[in-house]
C-alpha cells in the first residue's frame, strides 16, 4: 500500500512535466512551418508571346512556361507561375513576391534579382523585307529599323545614334509595319519575331534572310528577398540535368524553324 501510494504521487508530479512538453511542441509547429511549406516556390514569367501569353483556353502557356514546368517536374514538386507583365515582374523579384524569373542578363537584371544558372542563348536577329540583303552591321544603317519599346538587343546597336530607329509598342505593329513597307527592318529575339508572322498568317519566305546580330544570355535570377534562398542548390542542379538531357532545347525547337537556328 506504501509502495502504490508513492508511485501514484510520482505521476501525479510528473503531470507539470508533461504539460511542458506539449506545449513546447505546439509552440514549435506554430513557429516553424512544415518542410512541405517552406519549399513551396513561386515563378514569375513576363507577358510576352511566345515567352509567356495565354493560350485560346486562358491558360499560361508558352517557351518560359513550358521550360519552369520541366524543373517543377524534374524537382518533384509544384511551382505557381505567374503571367505578368515586365515591369511588375521585376518588382516581384525585388520584394520577393517571386522566388525566381527567367529573362536575359545584364547590368540591370543582376540588381533585380541573383543571377542563378543560364538555361540558354537567344538569337537576336534583324529581318528585312522581301529582297533586302543585310549582310554586314554596316547595312543596317540605310535602313529604318522597328524597335520595340525598352527592348535591349545588342550593345552596339542600343548605343547606336547613328541608325535610324522606330520605336513601336509591341512586335505585332513592327511587323504590320514591315509588311506595308513602312519601315525596311525590324529587330528582336529570333523566336519571337517568328512567332509574331506565323501569328499574322505570314512565313519567313515573305521576308529577307535573318541577319544574325548578337546572342543574349537567358537566366534564371533568383529574388535576394525571397524565403526559399536554401532551394537555389536543388534548382540549379534541376536545371544543369535538364541541360545535359536536352529537355530545353527540344522545348525551343518547337518555337522556331531549323532554318532560323544560328547555333
């Protein structure tokens, strides 16, 4: 009887005990999310066909859609993109809205956002109308030339005072523009300016030889604000196997022709 009596004030005493650690654990799952949580990414992907548009259904589609689609698969795990247009996705990237963007790399992406891991290079190129012959960077100069509004192209050709540059809002007019004999040449990424004719029911055959005018890099820049800074590893991992498997260029080849390839 002494014996029950002294274990039962043992358990009772050990009742403060218990409660401690059950608080200790509740504190801990209301101050330290799952994993699940934590890694839960976000991707922002600028309004720019065939980069990033919304297919006849609504629903995102396009090179940058398709390519951040790939690494959620190859990570294991989903990523909610976001179609936004250019300006706003770079203030994604700086708040950390966004854990990453891809777009080209230059002096004014690094301060946007870490420039992470280069998934590949664009062509940047100049097409004439029918029968122009643009050979040289020198030939460019007597011609008038469509400019897409806060584009960024080529150094040379950015800085160059001396060429005579249309600004247009959007690739669509420069191309119309073209057509109707307005302006003699128009300058862009290979692969939008030949999404843009196939668009507007027109073929490459209608247009002079692509002049090849400078390759820009694409990245993967990564917010400096963002909460998942421990997933840039795994991510840029996930984007050198899908390199080597080829998965991104098979990916590009779809949004342009054989012909158009300059590498």
């Amino acid at each position: 009887m002494i014996r029950n009596r002294k274990s039962k004030k043992k358990f009772i005493g050990s009742r403060p005990l218990f409660r401690v650690v059950i608080s200790c654990l509740i504190a801990a799952c209301l101050f330290f999310p799952p994993l699940s949580s934590a890694v839960e990414l976000t991707a922002a992907i600028f309004e720019i066909a065939p980069w990033g548009y919304r297919d006849d259904n609504g629903k995102v589609a396009g090179i940058e859609y398709e390519i951040i689609s790939a690494i959620a698969k190859e990570l294991g795990q989903p990523i909610d993109i976001q179609l936004l247009p250019y300006n706003r996705m770079i203030r994604h990237l700086e708040t950390g809205a966004a854990d990453f963007a891809i777009f080209y790399r230059s002096e004014k992406s690094e301060k946007a956002g870490e420039p992470l891991v280069k998934w590949g290079d664009l062509d940047i190129i100049v097409i004439g109308r029918s029968g122009t012959d643009i050979k040289t960077y020198d030939d460019l100069k007597a011609l008038s030339i469509a400019v897409r509004l806060g584009g960024y192209f080529d150094p040379q050709f950015d800085s160059d005072t001396t060429l005579r540059k249309h600004m247009v809002d959007n690739y669509a007019d420069g191309i119309r523009m073209l057509k109707s004999g307005r302006i003699d040449a128009i300058v862009g990424t290979a692969a939008t300016l030949y999404w843009e004719l196939q668009k507007q029911g027109l073929v490459s055959q209608d247009f002079g030889r692509p002049f090849f005018l400078s390759t820009a890099a694409d990245w993967l820049h990564f917010s400096r604000k963002s909460a998942n800074q421990d997933a840039k590893k795994k991510i840029v991992q996930t984007v050198e196997t899908l390199i080597k498997r080829g998965e991104f260029a098979r990916i590009f080849a779809r949004y342009l022709p054989a012909e158009w390839h300059h590498h």
